[in-house]
C-alpha cells in the first residue's frame, strides 16, 4: 500500500517543539513531526502555538510530499523532519 494524509488534522506537540501530523499505511497509523524551527525562523519570541500551524498548512503539499518520499525509503515507527 501506499502513504495517504486523509486526515488533515495536525497538532503542535509542546515536549517536542514540532507540529504532529499522521499518515496511514493501509490500516497502520504513522506518525510524523516536522520541528517548528523549520517551520518559522523564530525572529521573535513571541510566536504563538497558531503560527506554527499556519506556517504548516500553507507548506502542506511541500511536507507531506517529503513526508511521504522519507516513508518510502524505509518503514519505521516515528518520522522527524528537520528540513535543515
């Protein structure tokens, strides 16, 4: 089967300072988080938790194109992207 994103909900994770999104394999759930700091340059430090989310959603075909060439290399349980 193929990596789909039929689910557009994602979510900003506090402990690890990434916006969460999933992907499913057929039945299986997979995880991936994309860290905040390549998602926003922080210019100041008052960018709220809505900033990240916005910044995700408008790179959203971009990461989940990457998203899904990174699955493809190499099946694993959690996926972290940097894009550094």
């Amino acid at each position: 089967m193929t990596l789909m994103f039929p689910n557009r909900s994602r979510s900003y994770d506090d402990a690890r300072n990434a916006v969460r999104f999933l992907g499913y394999d057929g039945m299986f759930e997979v995880p991936f988080f994309i860290e905040a700091a390549a998602l926003i340059k922080p210019e100041s430090p008052e960018i709220l938790v809505s900033d990240y989310l916005v910044a995700f959603d408008a790179a959203r075909g971009t990461i989940l194109e990457v998203a899904a060439k990174v699955y493809a290399r190499g099946r694993r349980t959690l996926y972290v992207q940097d894009f550094r």
